[in-house]
C-alpha cells in the first residue's frame, strides 16, 4: 500500500496518509510545496469529492491505495452491546 485514505467526519472528508515513499513523492508532485511537510504528518484533509479523483489518478499512476472508514473495531464492538 502507498496512500492511506481515512473518514475522519460524517462527511466522508479524509485525511491523507502516505505509507511508502513511492506515495510520499507521488503525493509531493500533486500538492504545493509548502503542504508537504503536513503530508508527511499526516495532516492533509480532503473532501470525499477531492478523494475520489486523487484515488483515480494514483491507481491510474500504479499506487496501491486503501480507503478506510475510521470506525475502530472497538467502536462498533460497543455499539452491538
């Protein structure tokens, strides 16, 4: 995997995370210069509009991407009980 996409709000926005460096730097060649060091912080947050082409365009360019939802096991542990 190289780019972890994550809800963090009940408007499907996503935080971005790069996971290899294959995913850092093709996320550096779509953000300006002054984000970057919050891309490696993992402090990026885009809408679910803006996800869905970033999504398209790196598997177009070969990345292995992940989407996931935020919701822990824990969480949903909890509300079945």
């Amino acid at each position: 995997m190289d780019i972890c996409l994550e809800n963090i709000d009940n408007n499907l926005n996503k935080s971005i995370n790069p996971t290899s460096v294959l995913g850092m730097l093709w996320l550096q060649t779509h953000f300006e210069d002054n984000q970057w060091e919050a891309l490696s912080n993992d402090q990026v947050i885009i809408s679910k509009e803006n996800s869905k082409l970033l999504i398209k365009d790196a598997i177009s360019a070969g990345l292995m991407i992940k989407s996931v939802s935020g919701v822990s096991m824990l969480d949903v542990f909890q509300k079945k009980n």
